[in-house]
C-alpha cells in the first residue's frame, strides 16, 4: 500500500504546544512520572514498577525518538517542557473488533503529566494531531478507547467528537470505545 497508514510530520505545533517525535534527555523525568504516578496510570492499569520504567525510557532516549510513527511527546512550545505523549497510529483491533470492514482505522491515545492536567493541553494536543492527519491521510474512522470510569477522558473525547460506540472489558475493567471519521478534523 502506498498511502502512508499513519501522520508522517516529526513536529505538529499548536497555539501553545509543540507536538515532536524527538524525545530529549530532558524528558526522562516526565516519562517516568507517566509511567509510575499512580494517580496518572489509575485507568491505565496502574503505576508500573521504576526499575521497569527507567528501562523503557533509557532505551528509548537511546534510540532518539518516540518508538512508532504517528507517536509524540506533548511539550511547552514557549519552553519546550514535557508535559505528556499522544498516540495516533494505526490500530490494533483484537480485544474490541474493528470499527472499519477494512481495519483501516487511526487510534488517538494520550497522557499527560498530572501537574498539566485541567489546562486544555489533552484537548489542544489531539486537535492539532487530528487536523495534521486529517491533512495528510485520506478519511477513515479514528478509535478513542479509555475505561468507562474516567468520566473526564469520556467527556473529553465528546468535546473532540468522538461518539460511543460500544463497551468491552479489557484489563480488568469496563472499557468504552469511541469513534470520529478522520474528515471531521479537516479545515
């Protein structure tokens, strides 16, 4: 196939953002804190060990950039600070079925460290992915999935456009999957 499956830009910036595929050695603290932070994991499974986070993180700082196309740290554009990642890559649809006939379907993910939660930056950050992509990708639909409990990220994906779909569970817990068509993020 020769459409790329995936947004290819290495930078997306916003009005207050900068969105990058550069991960900075001056991110490691921040990545770790998404990782380990129980309050930041509490509907992503729960904080993982240090020890295995530094490990991740060690060996993605080495390699200079976020492991997967279409994956970007979420930093400051003023100070280039690290306030969190976002997701937007092609999906994986095994645990809750396709949303596509074609499997051809985006999937939007996020987190952000809890000292940048409440600020709009999960709401600006995905925006500007959307719209990028939206620019570059030809429509399909785009996957929101977060556990039914996190009534703030439900209520975020409804500020974005997203629409419920269905339920499953995964990870021990009730997940809601939701759903948007690429198009709607053109301008």
């Amino acid at each position: 196939m020769s459409e790329l499956r995936t947004l290819s830009a290495a930078e997306i910036r916003s009005e207050r953002l900068l969105l990058r595929g550069a991960v900075l050695d001056t991110d490691r603290a921040g990545l770790i804190e998404l990782g380990t932070d129980p309050e930041v994991r509490r509907h992503l499974g729960g904080p993982r060990p240090l020890r295995e986070v530094e490990q991740h993180v060690g060996a993605v700082l080495a390699a200079g950039s976020t492991s997967r196309p279409g994956t970007y740290v979420i930093a400051d554009g003023a100070t280039n600070r690290f306030l969190g990642t976002l997701m937007l890559a092609p999906r994986w649809t095994e645990t809750s079925g396709p949303v596509a006939e074609d499997g051809e379907e985006l999937e939007l993910g996020y987190v952000l460290r809890r000292g940048a939660w409440g600020a709009g930056f999960a709401f600006e950050a995905a925006t500007a992915a959307l719209r990028a992509a939206a620019g570059e990708l030809t429509d399909r639909p785009v996957v929101l999935v977060t556990q039914t409990a996190n009534q703030r990220s439900l209520r975020l994906a409804a500020r974005l456009g997203f629409r419920p779909l269905r339920t499953f569970e995964e990870f021990g817990a009730d997940q809601t999957l939701c759903t948007a068509p690429l198009a709607a993020f053109r301008l």
